[in-house]
C-alpha cells in the first residue's frame, strides 16, 4: 500500500467521457468510440490488506453506488468466512442486507431520474443546456423536483438507519451485518411524517411512472427509435426466475429472448465470462465465452434485468412489467430509452420491498452474524442499479487478500454505450464534417440512458464532461466539441 | 509518610495535587485535560510523542514525565502550544501512511480524535509515503506497520506474566525491531506465539492509532456507537481516565 503512487485523475468514478467519431471521405460514420480515460487501481491496491476491509475499502469506488459494492464484496467475504451466500446468513442479516441494497436503488434511481434525466425529457434534448438541469427543473416542475429530492432522502436514510452512514457505512461485515434496526428505527420509515413514509414512497413512484408513461406516448418517435438496437441481456434471477436484485443465479438471454446463459452459480462466473482489454480504453469488454469475443457481448441494468426476468415479485411493479413486456410481445425490448421506463419499475419494485421488508420482524433481530468453515476464494455478486456487479477475491493464509477482480455493471455496458453512441452519432452526422449542438446533446442522452459511472461527474448538474473528436480517414482531427 | 500538597497554577487557575505526581495526572486531578498518544496510567511514562508538550515556568517540558512541583506555574491551553501540539499530529499523519477511510479503528483511534479535536483539515507539511510493511503472519494480530506511530504502548504495557516471581514486571511480548528510520515493533518471537485472546485484545485497545488489530473483527461496532463518533476526544472519554480510574480501583 504505501509505494509511492500518483494516481490522476484519482478513479475512474469521477467521470470524464471522450469519444471519437471516424468519418469517411464522403462524411459518413465509420466508427465511434467511447473512451474511459480514467484509471482505477483498486484491484491493485487492495492486495495485501486484510479480507474484512474489502467491503469497507473497496466501496470508495464510488460515491453514487457505494452500497453496492459494499455488499458485493460483504457477499464475496461470506464464502470466504464460510456462512455461504444469499440465504446463509442469519434472517435478520440478510433482511438487514437487502433493506440497504433496496434503500441504495431506490436513491440511486431517483436521483438518476429525477436530477439527471428528467431535464432532458421535460425541456427536450435540444433545449439551452442553462435550463436543462436540476435547476431548470427546480423552477418550472417544483412537485417533481421535491419528488425526486424527498425519495433520494428516503433511501438515504435507509442506508444510514442499515449501514451507519448515507455514503461509505460500515453496516455489512463478513457474516452479516454489526446492527438491526430499532423500533423506532422501523416506524420512522413506516409511518414516518409526509412524505417520508413508505406509503408516499410507494404512491410517488407509481406517479413518476404514469409522467413517464405520458411523455412516451407524446414521444413515441424519440423514446422508441433513439439508441435502440437489439441485444443479449444478462443479470441475476432468483431461482425460479424472479426479480431479484441481491440475489440469485445468472441468466443471459438473446435478442430473441431465447436462454444463452441458463441460471448459473456465479461462484463459477469466471467459467461463463471472459474479459478483453483494448489499447484505447481503460475499460474492459467482457463477453460470454461460449459465444466468444465478437458476438458474446451483452446488456446490463434495468433494461437487461426487465428482459431476463420471468416476473417481478410484488404485485404494483409486476403489473408495469407486464405492461412492459407487452409492449414488444413479450420479446426481448433494445431501446435504450426504455431504460428509464425499466427504472422506474424498479423505483417502485424496490419501494414495495423495502415496505416488506420494514413489515418483517425480523428485521429488528439479534443473531447478526453467521460463520463456518473459512475458505480462501470467494466470488459476490449483486444487481446494482446500474447492472450486474462481480466481486471476486482470494486470500492467503495470513487473512489478507491476494487477488482481486471486480467488473463493475458499468464495464459490461461497455460495447452497448459504443453501439449507442454510433447510432446516435449515424443518425446525427452521416453527410455533415461538423458537430452541432444537437448532435453532442444527442451523445450526451444516449449515453445517460445508461446511467454509467463515468457520469458521476453528470451527478452535480446535470452536465457531463465529454469530449468529442471527429476524425478523418487518416485520423486528422476535423471537428472539436467539448461540454460540461 | 504524609503526601505533601503542591500548590501551582495551570493557566492561572490555581490548582493542588500531591507532590511529585505528573503534570498530566495532576491536571487531570484539577479537572484539565492534556491530550496524549504516548502516555498510559499505571505504566512508566516514555515521552515519546510530546502531544502534551506544555510550558512549565516559560519552558516547554513534556507533562507525561514532569513531576508537579510547588509553585509551578502552567501552561496548557494557549494558542501556541495548540499549534504546536497540531504542527506535532499533523507530522504524525505525513510520517506514516494513515487512511482513515477504510481503517476499522476509525471512531475509536486516538490520533484521529486528537485531529477532529484540533481541527485539523490537511497537514501543513507534505506527505512522506514512507514504505512500510503489514506483518499479517501472527493468527491472532494483524500488525499494519503504515500506522505505527512508535509510541511504545504496546511495549511498555503488554507483559507476559506467566511464571514470574510476584512482584516483578513481567516480560515485554512487543519490542522495537533496528534502528532510526526502520525502527518498527515486532512481537517477540517466543513469547508472540503464546499470546491470549485478552492479551490480544487489550494490545489492539491500548494502541492509539489502528497498528494492532485482532484479526476478524473488524468494523464489528456500528458508526454511532464508536468511542469518539458523538464527542470529541477529553477528559471524559480518554482513553487514560479509564486506565486512572482501573488503575485507583485496584
């Protein structure tokens, strides 16, 4: 840990975004690329600390989804404590658990909905970007931005009440969790005073469903053709093939919804998923190895996650999934835009088992923690809101971690955010050799489709730090754009 | 033998305490707190990490290892011995690799109460990096050398106390291991491989920062309920008036 190490910029979380765009000799795209230029060295320099630090050392990744990686490795350190995953832990741990995680996709939606999307959708894509944000929002939709600011801080809480703190808490430990909840703890979320109960919650999240629901219809053109392109899907799934966003065994299916991936165990992911490195990108490809590099790519996130699960366990967000499916027969659904639909299902998938869950007693239990038979490898997986995120580690025998590989959802939305950008960059600049306003913004709303980590930078104001390049066929730059 | 009773000031405050006790303990006495990381009651004073450099009739003595004496006159809380007493826990934070973030002494580490405490936003001086090491071989410790702040706690206060003549102190189960700027405790050899469970704990409980740590236990207490997560670090919750108030008990 102590070599002397600059790291700049300091992760890949703090979120700079560069594409290229390569042009012909008739302006026509040939090629886009997206660029993450920022380094992460966590894989690095976690070796070497002790294996119940992970989960606490490794969630600095980032300040949006901490939760998330927290459980992952908290999950990954239960193989390893030997209490196994998903239901080896006590009932109040896993309860406690899975409030958190419910707790971190509620805010984590929310926020990206709220604050990060529904300016483009209020205002359009070509509005003056000094409108289109936060603000914008705050001064001509006041009901939705309180909205969007109340959920984000009931979710909040929710995180503090299970993990300590709103950003970075200690609450899940190898085993369990270190507390349950307190009575009081409980009624504040139950029947707490408007609007921080569940119930608005719950009430709030079928609105923003139905102000959804209304846009698309005004908007079919923009919601159903921007950015779609068929694809494989993947994510977790409960064993009988609900939703379930903190656990399960992983499915992938394919464009026509057919099963390529069918409900491993994902302690043996290494087995299904390989991971490509290009020399133009820190970021990596994962692909599904028995279809190989070229076509092996798939979806994660919402969208994925509406595509490769049978039903949804509670009975509000089931019914809009049924909608959801409906609206493409039933096949697999590629419009990126409908990520946000698939999103706010989920806001309201998540606020009704967070209302389960508040329900169940044992949720205020004592038997926090679970061990048994140590072992030296352990593998945590969970859906985060962005997509599915993998956590593997191996220790020695000295407790400290020897090896440590992370996929983060965003790195599996790679080729998926490439294929976005050149639709985008296709339908905007085939026959023109400069960027318009509405072609960078154009850029900028299909890539916040997928709501990647690399936007956390998007999460101030609504602007996102993006550079896009064009490029001839001798690769002399033509055209320069810069935002945010 | 009678106790004689010295009469002296701390910032003016007129004050007693029995002669030849230490300025610390006297203070504490009197109700004054004087911060430290190196000082714990019922052991022989090292003056090691001059925290509670105060000045004693204008000259500045470490309080840990100065007797009280009649007349006195003290000076603990004045802008320049805060600053110098900041300027001491700002070199600590440079000298070793320090990153509360992660750290599961966070909340209960006494360097990082002492620098909420001080308010302390960033050192003034730039960061070291020194190359230090992580001794993870002993079942029960993991020994994280990064935060090592070499105040001898550990040293001085865990004996292995096995087979000894009554009376006598006991042998040091931690040491220093070479010299100037890799000096590093180590536990010893032979008497390591037989440490407690108790032993253990209470070697992770005396040292201030997060050097020494029972291994799997980490983040067990939940933020809120950890030492210095409501109150800054004082008189009332420092880790010395437990160890004055066991130490009178016995």
């Amino acid at each position: 840990m102590p070599k002397k190490i600059t790291i700049e910029p300091v992760t890949r979380v703090e979120g700079h975004g560069k594409v290229t765009i390569h042009m012909d000799d008739d302006n026509q795209v040939v090629q886009s690329r997206l660029h993450i230029v920022e380094f992460r060295g966590f894989e690095r320099f976690i070796q070497g600390r002790p294996y119940w630090e992970a989960p606490v050392l490794v969630q600095r990744l980032c300040g949006i989804c901490p939760v998330s990686h927290h459980l992952a490795a908290a999950k990954a350190m239960d193989m390893i404590v030997g209490a196994g995953t998903g239901d080896g832990l006590s009932p109040t741990g896993e309860k406690m658990r899975r409030l958190m995680h419910y707790g971190q996709i509620f805010q984590s939606h929310a926020l990206h909905f709220f604050h990060l999307a529904s300016p483009d959708l209020l205002f359009g894509i070509n509005a003056d970007p000094n409108i289109r944000n936060i603000i914008g929002v705050a001064l001509e939709h006041k009901d939705l931005a309180v909205q969007g600011v109340m959920m984000r801080k009931f979710g909040q809480e929710i995180i503090q009440a299970t993990a300590g703190k709103k950003i970075h808490g200690t609450g899940a430990i190898p085993g369990g969790i270190n507390k349950s909840l307190s009575k009081e703890e409980r009624d504040s979320f139950l029947k707490g005073e408007d609007p921080l109960n569940i119930d608005k919650m719950i009430e709030w999240s079928l609105g923003a469903l139905e102000f959804f629901k209304g846009y698309h219809k005004a908007n079919r053109e923009l919601i159903d053709d921007f950015a779609s392109f068929p694809s494989s899907h993947l994510s977790l799934v409960r064993k009988d093939g609900a939703m379930d966003l903190y656990h399960g065994v992983l499915r992938a299916v394919d464009s026509e919804g057919k099963k390529i991936l069918h409900d491993i165990d994902y302690q043996d992911y290494a087995s299904y998923i390989g991971e490509e490195v290009k020399n133009w990108t820190y970021m990596k490809f994962p692909f599904l190895k028995e279809i190989g590099k070229q076509d092996g790519w798939y979806r994660v996130g919402p969208l994925a996650r509406m595509n490769t699960v049978d039903f949804i366990p509670t009975p509000l967000a089931q019914k809009e999934h049924e909608l959801f499916r409906a609206y493409t027969n039933g096949k697999p659904n590629g419009m990126s835009m409908h990520m946000h639909w698939a999103r706010l299902i989920e806001i309201l998938h998540s606020a009704e088992m967070m209302k389960e869950l508040l329900n169940d007693d044992d949720i205020m239990g004592n038997d926090l923690v679970v061990k048994g038979n140590k072992t030296l490898e352990g593998v945590g997986l969970l859906e985060a809101p962005r997509g599915t995120l993998f956590h593997h580690y191996r220790i020695n025998r000295n407790d400290q971690i020897e090896m440590a590989n992370l996929i983060v959802s965003t790195t599996n939305n790679n080729i998926p955010m490439n294929l976005a950008v050149e639709s985008v960059a296709k339908k905007y600049l085939n026959g023109h050799a400069v960027i318009s306003e509405g072609m960078l913004n154009a850029v900028e709303v299909a890539i916040r489709a997928y709501d990647p980590c690399l936007s956390c930078a998007t999460h101030a104001l609504g602007k996102m730090p993006l550079e896009i390049s064009l490029v001839d066929k001798d690769s002399n730059i033509i055209d320069k754009k810069y935002s945010g | 033998m009678e106790k004689k009773i010295a009469h002296f000031t701390i910032d003016n405050k007129e004050c007693t305490a029995t002669t030849g006790v230490s300025i610390i303990n006297a203070a504490r006495e009197n109700g004054i707190f004087i911060p430290t990381l190196c000082h714990y009651e019922g052991v022989k004073p090292a003056g090691s990490c001059r925290v509670c450099t105060v000045k004693v009739n204008k000259r500045h003595l470490t309080a840990c290892t100065t007797p009280v004496a009649e007349g006195m006159e003290i000076e603990v809380d004045t802008a320049e011995l805060n600053d110098l007493r900041s300027s001491v826990i700002e070199l600590l934070f440079t000298e070793g690799n320090h990153y509360c973030p992660a750290c599961e002494k966070s909340g209960n580490c006494e360097l990082q109460a002492l620098a909420y405490r001080f308010g302390i936003m960033a050192p003034r001086f730039p960061y070291q990096f020194n190359e230090r090491d992580v001794d993870a071989s002993h079942p029960k410790i993991y020994h994280d050398h990064n935060r090592c702040i070499l105040c001898k706690r550990c040293i001085r206060i865990i004996k292995d106390e096995k087979d000894l003549p009554a009376g006598s102190q006991g042998r040091s189960i931690f040491a220093f291991n070479q010299r100037a700027k890799k000096v590093k405790i180590k536990l010893d050899d032979r008497l390591g491989k037989e440490l407690s469970d108790e032993l253990a704990q209470k070697a992770m409980d005396i040292c201030p920062v997060g050097s020494i740590l029972v291994k799997e236990t980490g983040f067990k207490t939940p933020i809120g309920q950890r030492k210095f997560d409501k109150e800054a670090i004082s008189l009332d919750n420092s880790i010395n008036l437990k160890a004055m108030k066991e130490a009178h008990h016995e």
